[in-house]
C-alpha cells in the first residue's frame, strides 16, 4: 500500500468502518471522506468488499509481523512477550481491531488466516502445534481481554495473564463429567400468551438476526407481529430503543438460562466448564443471539459494553466461583473463552467437539500450559542423554 492514493483511500476506509457497520459505508463515503474522487477508487479497487478484505489482510499481516519477534526471547520470556504483542496491538491499533471484528464475523477466512498465525506463534512459544482447546485456552481469552482493555477500558494486567497462560486459575479439582454434561435441561420459560410488547420484541429479535438492524424497519417488526405501527410507538420511542431492549433481553436470557441449569454441587472448575457447554446449548438453540450482538457493537456499543459487563458482575456475585488470582483479568479471560468458542462451534459448523473441548478447557484452567514446558524438557533432556550414550 504504498501509492498515496491507494493509501488514503485505505486509510479512510479504516476511518469508517471502525465507526459503522460495513453495510452504513458506501465507496462514494470513502472516498468523498479521502478528498478523492469515485474514479480514483475503482483504479485501485473493483469494490467496498475487495477494500474490506485488503484491511484484514493488511491486519493479519501487521499481527504476523509483531509476533516474528517471538523467537529471539529465552523460552522462559516467550509467554509473557506473546501477551503483551497481543495486548499493545490492540491498545495501538484499537481502529484496526474493530474492523476485524466485523470481518470475522463477516468474512470467516479471514478468522481462519488468523488463526493460523497465533498457532504458528504457538508452537513458537510452547513447543508443539496447539490442539483446539489449547489454542481457545492460549488466544481466546488472551485476545478478548486485550479488546476490551482497548474498547472498554477494563484494567486488565498483562502479568496476570501470563501466569493463567503459564499456571491456569483454579486449583486442581476432581471433575465429573455427568454433572457437566447432564443432558437434562430446564428451556427458558415460554409465554403462550404474549402481550403485545413481547410479540413486537420476539419479531424484532427474529428480523434483527436473519436481516440485521439496518436492513429491518419497524413497519415490518409490527406487521409480522400482527399488529399496527402505532401499537410500537406506544411501547417504544424509536428503532434505536427497541434494539437497545432485543439487546438486553438477549442477554438477560442467556444469563438466566445458564443460571436455573446450574448445579449447587458443583465446585468451581466443573460451574466453569458446565457454563461453558450451557452456552454452547443456548447459541445452537437461539440462532440469532450472536448476530444480533455482533452486529450491536458498531450500532450501539455502549449497549454492547453493558451486555459484556452484566457477565462480567454475574461472576462477581458468584462468590464460590472466584479465581484465585486477579479477579477483573481472570473474569474476562474466562468470557473470552466462552466469546471465542462460541464463534469456533457456530461458524466452524462442528459442535460434536465440544464436549471434549471443554474437558480439556477444564484441564487448563487447573493446570494452564506450564505441562507442555516440562513434556517438551523432559523429550530435550532423554535425546541429549541419548546423544550421551547414557540410555
């Protein structure tokens, strides 16, 4: 991107994308935002979409070359510098970040191309290539609190999340696998006889997942609903509010679900991993939760800020579940999990690995990767007395 036209065509794309959602952005914004004519776009670019995916190629090229660096650290320094490339890049580049947000979710290659630099980065600074737990477990959490220190500006602390990498959170529990994955389930209740608030948020919910908030009109959300336009202006004051409230809700049921299939008996690892498989249940029952809040953080991100933090209390009031280290940067690693895990079932299409997923996620909050350190020592030391003639 070194032309000066292209470049600032690149440069005001970035600028708008990571204030709107890529359907609000037409190329005669871009350009008219770069002082450029329409022509000069399309001598360096045949479309929005070809403009879009040259920034998350330009992203994941940027994070590949940061993390090069890895290899000229000591192993035992490689955890902690692999943190805090990811956590500076995100605090640097927060405009970068947030258009990739979008393109995961609306370009998945361009996830999978990333993916395939962090598990590089991996094996670098752990020794092996990473199963997926082991990736989920090294990345998710790690990438999701880095965001929302950029985004969010929750004090996150890079130590800390060196020490879950290198150690886990928990202390190492006995787990049982029936309580976890009980098949027994209590559904969210289900109003036969919804007044008409509920029916225009249940049709809003619908339309905002399968059409998205831009492209849905409230004329529409009450004519599905079987109802008036004016009976919506009695309930809600605009578009905007009625999204806030699809928003809210969809987070108030995720939570509640997960809550009532909760067992007493259970200790801290297996709530962690039992809430983890709760949440992969509710995202393959309700197919429009992740859209409509994906979609939220470019439309209304202070809502979308709410969603994450009610979470985040929801593990503060919990206080059996506490980790036993720094509680705001476990909490949101822990959701980062969950956060990434949710996108790897749902556009990976394969949820037959979840169960063994989150038994080997188990494993790694009560033991983190320190293992993989002393498995790849253990192989170093046996080939050198090898080499020694001492075996």
């Amino acid at each position: 991107m070194d032309n000066s036209t292209q470049q600032a065509l690149v440069d005001s794309a970035i600028d708008l994308f990571s204030s709107k959602w890529y359907a609000t952005v037409s190329v005669a914004e871009i350009c008219r935002h770069a002082g450029l004519s329409n022509g000069a776009f399309y001598r360096h670019f045949r479309s929005k979409e070809e403009i879009f995916c040259a920034i998350l190629d330009y992203v994941i090229q940027q994070i590949e070359k940061n993390l090069e660096v890895l290899p000229k650290f000591p192993q035992a320094e490689r955890i902690q510098a692999f943190v805090n490339i990811l956590y500076d890049f995100s605090q640097q580049h927060t405009a970068l970040v947030r258009v990739f947000r979008e393109g995961q979710y609306r370009f998945f290659e361009y996830e999978r191309k990333l993916k395939d630099v962090y598990e590089k980065a991996f094996e670098v600074v752990f020794g092996k290539p990473p199963t997926v737990a082991e990736y989920l477990f090294a990345v998710a959490g790690l990438r999701f609190s880095s965001i929302r220190a950029a985004m969010h500006q929750i004090p996150v602390k890079t130590e800390v999340l060196a020490i879950i990498l290198r150690n886990g959170i928990f202390e190492p529990q006995e787990i049982n696998p029936e309580k976890i994955f009980a098949t027994s389930i209590i559904p969210l209740a289900i109003e036969l006889l919804p007044n008409t608030r509920q029916r225009l948020l249940a049709e809003g919910r619908k339309l905002f997942g399968e059409k998205g908030y831009f492209e849905t009109n409230i004329h529409e959300v009450a004519s599905n609903a079987g109802l008036a336009i004016g009976s919506f202006y009695r309930h809600f004051e605009s578009k905007e509010s009625f999204y806030r409230q699809v928003i809210r809700n969809v987070g108030r049921d995720v939570r509640h679900f997960i809550t009532i299939n909760l067992q007493s008996d259970l200790n801290h690892v297996e709530r962690e991993m039992r809430g983890l498989w709760l949440f992969i249940l509710f995202l393959s029952i309700d197919q429009y939760c992740y859209n409509i809040v994906r979609e939220a953080e470019f439309v209304l991100p202070d809502e979308v800020r709410d969603y994450y933090d009610a979470f985040h209390k929801g593990y503060l009031k919990r206080e059996d579940s506490q980790p036993c280290c720094d509680t705001t940067t476990c909490i949101e690693f822990m959701i980062g999990v969950a956060h990434y895990f949710g996108i790897e079932v749902i556009f990976n299409k394969s949820p037959e690995i979840a169960q063994n997923t989150i038994e080997e996620i188990g494993f790694l909050y009560m033991n983190g990767l320190a293992h993989t350190f002393e498995k790849k020592e253990g192989q170093n030391e046996k080939s050198t007395r090898r080499k020694r003639g001492e075996e």
